[in-house]
C-alpha cells in the first residue's frame, strides 16, 4: 500500500488540500453534492420550532463543520436553502453538510453563550477561530488560610479567593507580582513550606515577605496588609500609596529609621508599577479595550487591559476564517470566544458598532453576574486609550503581514532545499529522549506556516525499542505514529485532521544517518512511499550550531551557509522538539521517583497505600508481611489484605 494511493490527501495529479484551520477541504474524484446538503438540512427544518437555540452542521465524517445561533432555529436554518441567496463560502459548507444537530435554548443570550462554548471546544473551519493556545494568568490572593497567599495563577478559578486580571502576558503578571510582593511583603510560598518552616527564608531577607511562618508578624498585621493588598489591586492605588506615605513620615518623626527605610521601599514598589503603565488609564476603572484592523485579507485586533485604572497589558489576536465576513462580525466572534475563558468586565469599549450590540452585552452580563456596557468612547481618557488600541492594531497587523512574508519565503526556500513538489504546510518533527534507556520518551511536535501547532504535539512513551537503542526507538515512533495511515491512507475511518489521519508534508528527524535508515525502513515496511524525510544532524564540529549536516533518504548529504535564514529556521524546529522531549522525559522520570511498589496493586487507593506505609514503614515491609499481619493494619479489610498478599505471592 502507497501513500500515494488515489484519492489519498497527497495524490501527485493534485487537489485541494484539506486544512481544517485554513477552511479548505481536500477535492474527492466527486465534488461534494450541493443538493445533497440542502436535502439533508431541509430534513431538518422539517423538525424545527421558532425557538431559540443552536445548531452545528456536521459532514459525512461527523466531523462540525459550522456552529451558529438563531433567534428562530427554523427560520435560520431554512435560509441555507435560499442557495442563491449564499455566499460562495457558505454553498461550499452547505454542500458538505450532511445532517444537522440542534440545541434548544431559553433566550437567544443563552444560545449566544452556547454558541461560543462549542465554537472554542470543536473549532469549526467555517467559523470565525481567535486562535490562542494559552490561557490568560491572573493573580490570585488566597482566602483558604489565615495568612493568604499571593501567587500566579492559570487555568479554572476552582481556589477560594480573590482573582486579578486577565493579565496579557507571564511576563507582565510576574512583573506585578514581584512589586506586590515588596509593596505587601505577602507570602508566596505553598501551604506544606509555609508550615514546616522554624526559621524565615531567603525572601524575608530580601524583604519580599513578612515571614507570617515564624510569626515575624501577627495575625492582625498580616491582615492589614492584605486589605491594603486588595485596595491597591481593586483602584484604590492611590490611597494606598497616600496612606503608606503617612506612616514613613510618622516613622522617620519618631526617630524609626528602620522601619521608614521599609516603608520607603514600599513606597518605590508601588511608584513601580505605577510607572510601568505604558498607558494612561486613570479613571477608567475596570475595562477592556478592542480595536480591529484589516489589510491584506488578514484581520488583526488589539486589546487593552485595564483594571482598577492599571494597564494590565496589552494582546493582539489574529484570528482565522474570516473571509468573506463583515469587519463588525468578526469583532464581535472575537468579543465572545475571548469572554468564553475570561470573566467580562463591567466596561468594553470597542472602535465600531457591533451586530446584536445589545444582545451580545446581556449575554455576557449573564455570564458575568453582573451589567456589562457595550460602547465606542468618544471623548476624554476613554477616546485617547481607543485611539492607542488603534494605532497598535494597526502596527501588529503590519507585522504579522511582514513576518508571514518572511516565513512564506523562508518554506519557499526550504521547498527548494529539500526538493519537495510544493511548500511544506505541516512539517513534523521528531527526537527522543533517555538516559542510557530508562524512561525513554519519544516526542513529535508540528509546525505550519502559522507557527507551531501545540496542540498537535504528540509523546510517545517507548516500550518496545532496547536499552540504549536510538535506531530501535525511532522505528517504534514511525511504526506508532503511521500505523493508522498505512492501514487508511484516505483517512476514512478516523476522524479528520487527527494525528492519526493527517499525513505530514515533511517529517524532519532529529539525527544523522543511522536514523535517518531506521525511518526510511520502517515506512517502507508499512508500504509508505513518498513521505518527504529530512535528518538534520549537528556535523563534523558536535555542539557547534551552523554546521548542520542535513541527510536525505537516498544517502547524500547537504549544508546551509551559516547566516542563513533558513538554517535558523530547521534549528529552531529541532531545538522545539528536542525542548518537548527533554521535558516529556523529565516528567516521567519524576513520576517514576514518586512511584511507590504499592501503585502496581489494583484496587489499592492513595487511602489504603497511605494506612499501609503508617502501619508497615516501608513498601518492602508490606511486600514482607504475613497475611495475618496484613489483616490487623488499620482500613484494611480481609479480602484487600487476601488481594495483596496474592499479589505478592502469586507465584509462590
């Protein structure tokens, strides 16, 4: 079987190439039936009500081709079959469709919320996509312990206390909370460190904490700190500064130069982070700020951050799929999958009307649990903060246009380097990882036009390969990682654009000649032709970059100029993948640290392990026990203590 079989996704007569990010589909020998789509949904119009909801379109795989809300399901839905009244792009999704999935709702703000829940989960390649792998971080001042905590935080909200944010970068929220930690001398540390503590650390020396631990300071002490804490966070910055300037003098008054010197350096923290305000956002309060550019067929939109009158920080999005589409509705797509992760606050100020501007403020009202306000500034601090979002948005479209100029002609040459028919949309790179065998990891990571792909990054835990066998490794890797393709190279069985069924247009090996062979051979097994394969090795002179030996299937080699763009280019790929799995195989080194003998025991709990190690001192022990003693540890029941003594004694 070749993986040039016809009608596969990389046929040399060529076709279309299907990108799910990229909203095009890969051109079957058939073109998909338009009347077949407008069938299947008129099906569904057949069941609809005019009542609120949401409604995905699906193709013949199942896959979601499109996620949208209506006000009416039946009288939205039914105007896909209007064909002359659609767009090309949107025949195009008609035609594809092949049954529809509904969702009933109790207002359209609820639908609205729906909609943008399934658009971040499925990821639709008709729907407008605000493409951001990560998440935005916060700061977190903690209400589960008597002195809170002060910290970094990203991801769910589940912690009891007080969130700030959303801060636009890790680099500006670890900025902040460094001068938060001189302004409120706060502890950072974990909870099992704050209580196994009999002397301050480092950071009470340094005069970063007040060393609650050791009681350096008393409980209504640090409780004052945190209020000012939570004042300064919440716009009352200037209070508190006033206030902290009070005490120096009073101190430096009665001859207490110490502690004016502490204050002092306070003081200097909180003119810090003042300071550091890029932006004027003085009586602004709690808002966000959007503005949208467009040139070259690409849209750009920047966003402020403002809360309690502080910038936050600033981040640009670029979001896919939006061809075809009204400037306003793309904003508006943008507003409410951005909100989708991060709480709304009560302003957002945008440079243009948006469509349902009042439906999309009730919709996130609902989900912030409080009034959210919709509108476009017109004067004073609020227009002079638009018109910065504005300027900016325009300066980081310019650049993203320039750069994908620069990474277009950098695949171009890379095309040429490497002898491909075409420019390389999904490049993938592979490494391992082990010492002298144990814990080998595998690791694959993606890249596209568009940058790495993260969330197609791939670990493979190696478990077949010897100790110490690179070659044997990677054989594994290419085995696991086309094992589905060689059995469907069209991709029929799985779902589209997963590992398993997308082919790569180049796999680029972190290695020399030796697996370079392991790969060539291993594919050829599994009937596998015509998979561009690179190995990019480190040279005659290891360890100096620039002189990298690239190697091709058919045993010749060849080198980049030092200065070439293009050389920088492969080394950052390989330095990716060799950065994932380095860190893949640490993590499962640690893992193995941890591990206790007693994990291997089914049925044996985190409770039950923990009563066994309390009662026995050691794992060895348990292993040791006799049946009877098994039995008289406490939470143990006859039939647990029968089931480990067997597990140990099986063979005996």
């Amino acid at each position: 079987m070749s993986r040039t079989k016809a009608g596969s996704p990389h046929d040399p007569r060529g076709k279309e190439r299907f990108n799910e990010e990229r909203a095009t589909y890969t051109v079957a020998s058939a073109q998909p039936d338009l009347e077949t789509g407008i069938a299947a949904i008129r099906d569904t119009v057949k069941t609809l009500k005019p009542r609120p909801g949401v409604y995905r379109m699906l193709d013949a795989r199942g896959d979601v081709l499109y996620v949208g809300k209506a006000r009416s399901l039946k009288a939205r839905v039914a105007n896909y079959t209007q064909v002359k009244s659609l767009s090309n792009r949107l025949q195009r999704m008609v035609s594809q469709c092949r049954r529809m999935e509904i969702v009933v709702t109790n207002s359209e703000a609820e639908a609205l919320l729906l909609e943008a829940q399934l658009i971040k989960r499925y990821r639709p390649p008709f729907n407008v996509l605000l493409r951001d792998d990560k998440s935005f971080p916060f700061i977190l001042l903690r209400a589960d312990h008597k002195f809170p905590r002060i910290q970094k935080h990203r991801g769910a909200r589940r912690a009891k206390g007080n969130y700030y944010g959303p801060f636009a970068s890790a680099g500006s929220v670890n900025k902040t909370l460094n001068a938060l930690q001189k302004l409120f001398l706060l502890r950072s540390c974990t909870d099992s460190f704050f209580n196994n503590r009999d002397r301050p650390c480092l950071l009470y020396q340094i005069k970063r904490c007040s060393a609650p631990c050791t009681g350096r300071i008393d409980k209504a002490g640090y409780e004052s700190l945190v209020r000012e804490a939570k004042d300064f966070l919440g716009g009352k910055s200037s209070a508190v500064q006033a206030q902290i300037e009070k005490q120096m003098a009073k101190a430096a008054a009665d001859l207490d130069f110490e502690t004016a010197a502490i204050l002092r350096d306070r003081l200097r923290a909180a003119t810090f982070i003042q300071g550091s305000q890029a932006i004027n956002a003085s009586g602004v309060g709690d808002a966000d700020v959007f503005a949208l550019s467009a040139k070259g067929g690409q849209m750009g939109v920047q966003a402020f951050f403002i809360r309690g009158g502080q910038n936050w920080g600033h981040r640009a999005f670029f979001p896919k799929n939006t061809n075809d589409l009204a400037e306003d509705e793309v904003l508006a797509d943008v507003l409410l999958q951005f909100y989708e992760e991060v709480p709304p606050p009560r302003t957002i100020l945008v440079d243009r009307e948006l469509p349902e501007q009042e439906l999309i403020a009730e919709a996130l009202a609902e989900k912030a649990g409080h009034v959210v306000a919709i509108s476009i500034p017109q004067r004073g601090t609020r227009r002079k903060l638009m018109q910065q979002a504005q300027r900016n948005a325009v300066e980081s479209l310019e650049r993203r246009l320039a750069e994908s100029g620069t990474k277009a002609k950098t695949l171009r040459e890379l095309a040429e380097f490497l002898e491909l028919d075409e420019v390389p949309q999904r490049i993938e790179v592979y490494d391992n990882s082990h010492i002298q065998g144990a814990k080998a990891v595998g690791a694959m990571v993606v890249a596209s036009p568009e940058g790495f792909e993260k969330g197609q990054y791939r670990k493979f835990n190696i478990k077949s390969a010897k100790t110490n066998d690179d070659f044997g490794m990677m054989r594994e890797v290419m085995a696991r990682r086309f094992r589905n393709l060689a059995e469907d190279p069209d991709g029929e069985q799985g779902r589209a654009n997963s590992h398993e069924t997308v082919w790569p247009d180049l796999v680029l090996i972190d290695g020399g000649k030796g697996q370079m062979s392991s790969v060539r051979d291993t594919l050829a097994e599994m009937g596998i032709e015509n998979v561009p394969l690179i190995a990019i090795a480190k040279g005659p002179h290891h360890g100096r970059e620039g002189r990298e030996v690239f190697h091709f299937p058919d045993g010749r080699e060849k080198t980049l100029p030092v200065n070439s763009p293009l050389l920088f280019y492969l080394q950052t790929l390989r330095d990716e993948v060799h950065r994932y799995a380095i860190g893949a195989h640490r993590a499962k080194r640690s893992r193995a640290i941890t591990a206790s003998p007693l994990d291997e025991i089914p049925g044996i709990g985190p409770s039950r392990k923990r009563a066994l190690l309390l009662h026995f001192g050691t794992a060895s022990k348990v292993r040791a026990a006799a049946l009877d003693d098994l039995k008289r540890a406490p939470g143990i029941s006859e039939g647990v203590a029968q089931q480990i003594y067997d597990f140990y004694h099986a063979g005996g």
